[in-house]
C-alpha cells in the first residue's frame, strides 16, 4: 500500500484541497481528541462510551475515530464490536475533510481489520470442526470400549466352557 505523505508525487487534486499546514492541525488535534477519550475511557469506561457514541451520531468524525481505534492492551472490552468498527472504519474512510495521511491509515486498519475478521472466521470453524471431531472421537472409544467389555466377556464365557470340557474330559479319561 503507498505511503502518501512519503511520496514526492502529490496529487494535484489533494493539495488543492486540503493546505500543507492543515496536515499537522488535524493530526494534533486528532491526537488532543483521543488522549481526551483515552483519559475518560481509563476512568468510567461505560461513560465513555456512551457519551461519544452520543457524538457519533451527531456525526462527530473525531469521536468515530475514537471509537473505532479504541482498544485496550487485551483487545477486549471495547464500546464497538468488530461490524461496528468495520462500518465506522468504512465511514471514515468516505469522509472528505479528512487530510491523505489518516484516509491512508484508515484504509490500512480496515483492511487489516478485514483480514483479521476473516481470520477470525476461519478459526471459529475450525474449533467448531475440532470440537466436533473430540466428540465423534469420543462416541467412538466409548462405542470401542464398550466392544471390548462385551468380547472380554464373551471370552470370559468360552475360558469358562473351555474349563468345564476340560474337566469333562479329564472326568472320561480316568
């Protein structure tokens, strides 16, 4: 994927549309937005996330991206599931204010994000497959198990017969 900020071909169009100075102004106060989140989330997580998802639809675009790069050191316990995020991603992603750098970045993370919904997927069922062939694979020693009771007894049962023909024919010979 190119890096537009490290190219030497900017687009005409781009910086037509957005000045060079604007670049750093929306990354520090992207920045600003999200410590500010960040500092609210790490107090009263729920809070937080109710309040910006309030401003998500008053269509705040900074509280979009919080939301959507939220995530804690476990990548748990965050205010959006994965189909939100995705969509938030997606969203970002359409919005023209926002400078090349972070419509680069955005579109990084989503297809990162993508792929690891895919991957996701895929080891779901895979573990649905594994943990259906644990319990065919059990059916299965409990059913051989049970096999090799019912022929222990039945050659329980011939040892026996055999015994007593044995001493049947000990009891002829003499």
């Amino acid at each position: 994927m190119p890096t537009p900020w490290l190219t030497n071909e900017a687009s005409p169009a781009a910086s037509e549309q957005i000045p060079k100075h604007t670049a750093p102004n929306q990354i520090e106060q992207l920045m600003r937005y999200t410590a500010i989140f960040t500092n609210e989330y790490t107090k009263k997580p729920k809070a937080t996330c109710v309040k910006y998802k309030k401003r998500l639809r008053q269509n705040d675009w900074q509280a979009s991206w919080a939301l959507a790069y939220n995530t804690t050191k476990n990548g748990r316990n965050t205010c959006l599931n994965t189909r939100e995020i995705l969509k938030l991603l997606s969203t970002l992603q359409a919005n023209k204010k926002l400078i090349p750098e972070l419509l680069w970045f955005n579109q990084y993370t989503l297809q990162l994000n993508k792929a690891l919904k895919n991957k996701a997927r895929k080891i779901y069922r895979l573990q649905r497959i594994i943990n259906k062939n644990k319990q065919l694979l059990d059916e299965k020693k409990l059913e051989n198990q049970q096999k090799i009771e019912d022929l222990q007894l039945e050659n329980q049962d011939i040892k026996e017969k055999l015994d007593a023909l044995k001493a049947i024919e000990t009891s002829i010979l003499q």
